[in-house]
C-alpha cells in the first residue's frame, strides 16, 4: 500500500522536493551575504537596518531572497496542495474504488494514505527549518528572533503550520471531493487564519511587559518584540496619536535632547508595552499547539469522513 501510495503522488513528491531544494541552495548560496550584514554590531549604530548592511552591498540573489522573505509563509500551504492533490483528485475521479478491491480494508486505506502525507509533511517542515535556521542564524544573534520576518520560519511553527495546511485541504477535499473547488477554499481559510492569527492573537498569547516612564528615546533592547507605544500626561490620561505632536512639534523636528525635555517639562511620559526576547520560545510553543490541535482534529476529521462518509 506505501509503494502504491508513492506511485500515486511521486510526481507531487517530486516537485515538492523540487522546491525544497531550490530553497535550500537560495539560502546557501546567500548564506555569506547574511554573514556579512550580521557585522552590522560593529557599526556605529547597532540597531541600523539590516538592509543597510552599514556598507555591506549584499548581492543581488540575497536581495531576492530577502524581499521574498513575506512569501514563504504561503510554504505550507503550497506544500498541502502538492501532498494532498493526488488524494483529493481520486476522490473525484473515484478510482480509489479500485484500491478498496485489493483485500485492504477502506480505514487501512484511509490511514495509510493520511499517515503518509504526514511525514512527508514533517519531512519538509524539518528540512526547511533547519536550513533557514542555518540561514538566517548570523541576524538572528544581533536583532534576535522575535517580532521579525523570520520568527515564522523558525522554531516549530514550520512544523506545525504545515500540518495544519496538509490537513485543512485535507479535510476540505475530502468533503467536497471537487480538487479546485477545495483548494481554493482551503486556500482562502488557510490565509484568512494564519493573517488574523498574526495581527491578533499572536501577541496575546503571553501577557506583554510594561514599562510606564520609558525613556522618549528609548529603542528597546535587540530581540524584543515592540508592540505599542503610548504616551500618557500628567493625569495619568493616554494622549491619541498625535498628542506628542500637539504639544511639542514635529518629533522630526527635534533632536532626541529636545524631546526628552519637552516631554519632561509637560510631564509626559511613555509607556512602552512589548515582549522580551525571552518570550519567543512560550510564544512559539503556544502557537505550535495551537495549530497542531487543530492539524490533529482535521485529520482525525478527515480519516473518518473517509472510512464513513465515502461511497
């Protein structure tokens, strides 16, 4: 049953390992790019934009790889619709009839196709991770992981991202049995998940610091994850976004001397609300289990739809 089941998607196999390897030879080729703007600690300004690389001029491969950085979260998703295409396309040609035929039963059937498709999802998730991990590692130990393009990428939300991409189209084709409509619709939940996921939920998952009196030109310490600032009079009331604006001028306008003693002398003050560096491992554990849940209660969906649903 595993080597029909490697006959049936080699192809998809084939062009998922593909990709993968594509990926992976970006990132080594680019590697010593990355290395090089790591250097960025030794310029003046530390917490310079690494773009700027403080005079590196990164070539232009790693340009490409660095402004594509937002597209690898649709990863997962490409990944679900190649492992689970062929699966979804004998739903709706209905040639899995013949496999039930073959003296195994339809649940062996089911699990076995599913169990499958799992480990080859685990399979590119791990070696993903692993070679952006090795990518991105330079950069990460000056700006840290948290907050960043990369804290997707990295840790275990590949893994779990995956899982959850493989099993929602998944348990969508498998309802619907129609492989355009299901991957357009699991297509469309996926992103409309994952975004307010990020925007929302994310960075309630642990409760954020609070420092009240921040410094006006304080920046945070590399690897924290900024999430608001405010600014609050003297009556302990929050000013809208542009209070500081109304009371002091421009902020552009003044040097960081001059703020800091307008803000004082109104007495206004920051409060700065943020994650620590040492928040990105809860965070990402959290959201891990988060999307496993639910990878593991789409396939547990999925099998049964299988073994109970289809004719």
């Amino acid at each position: 049953m595993t080597w029909l089941t490697w006959r049936l998607q080699r192809t998809e196999f084939v062009l998922l390992g593909a990709m993968l390897a594509g990926l992976s030879g970006l990132l080594l080729w680019t590697q010593s790019d990355v290395a090089a703007i790591a250097r960025v600690t030794e310029c003046a300004n530390p917490f310079a934009e690494p773009r700027l690389g403080c005079g590196v001029d990164p070539s232009p491969i790693y340009d490409l790889v660095f402004q594509g950085l937002p597209w690898f979260n649709f990863l997962p998703l490409i990944a679900a619709v190649l492992l689970a295409l062929p699966l979804v396309t004998e739903l709706e040609q209905g040639t899995y009839r013949l496999a039930w035929t073959q003296g195994r039963t339809r649940a062996a059937w089911a699990w076995n196709r599913l169990g499958l498709l799992t480990l080859a999802a685990v399979g590119f998730a791990t070696v993903f991770t692993v070679a952006f991990r090795w990518w991105s590692g330079p950069l990460d130990r000056v700006y840290g992981r948290l907050g960043e393009d990369s804290y997707d990428f990295g840790g275990t939300l590949p893994l779990a991202h995956t899982l959850f991409a493989v099993a929602l189209v998944l348990a969508t084709g498998v309802v619907l049995r129609r492989t355009v409509p299901a991957v357009v619709l699991a297509g469309v939940a996926y992103v409309a998940i994952r975004i307010p996921f990020i925007l929302w939920v994310r960075p309630r998952l642990r409760t954020p610091e609070t420092i009240v009196d921040a410094p006006a030109t304080a920046g945070g310490a590399p690897g924290d994850w900024q999430l608001a600032w405010r600014w609050r009079d003297a009556a302990g009331a929050e000013l809208g976004p542009d209070g500081f604006f109304a009371v002091c001028g421009p902020t552009r306008a003044l040097s960081p001397e001059a703020a800091e003693e307008c803000a004082r002398s109104h007495g206004l003050v920051q409060v700065l609300t943020y994650h620590p560096a040492a928040h990105y491992w809860p965070l990402q554990l959290t959201e891990t289990a988060i999307f496993l849940a639910g990878a593991v209660a789409l396939l547990g969906f999925a099998g049964w739809w299988l073994v109970r649903r289809v004719e």
